[in-house]
C-alpha cells in the first residue's frame, strides 16, 4: 500500500500557487512538488497543518492506495 493525497486538486480548486500554498504551511515550493508527485510522505504535523489550511478531515486529503504487482 502507498499514501496517496489530494494536495494538487484542492490547492487548485483554492486558486493558490504552489508558493502559495507552501507559505500556508511553512515549507519550500520543492516539498509542495514532492508532495503533488507522491514522491514525498509527509509527517503526521505536516499532514494535519494542510487539513487545518484546507479545512478538511485528513482522510479526505490523504489516503491508502494499493500498489500494482
């Protein structure tokens, strides 16, 4: 299984730009881009400060996914 979110999708449907959206929540623009791709598992801190800016239950942004064979 892999985390799996859907940071892009809301910060897009919010209009912010990925600089923006990293101000929000005090990280670098590269993290906001790790985070899009799935390449970057944020900590459990990092995952509820973007449920508090997106004014979500964490669930409804990140989720378990199951990985190919």
């Amino acid at each position: 299984m892999k985390l799996s979110n859907r940071v892009k999708a809301l910060r897009r449907q919010t209009d912010w730009t990925q600089e923006q959206f990293a101000d929000l929540i005090g990280v670098t623009r590269q993290t906001v881009i790790s985070l899009e791709k799935g390449s970057y598992t944020p900590s459990l801190l990092l995952a509820m400060q973007i449920a508090k800016v997106f004014d979500r239950p964490i669930e409804d942004i990140f989720y378990l996914e199951e990985e190919s064979p």
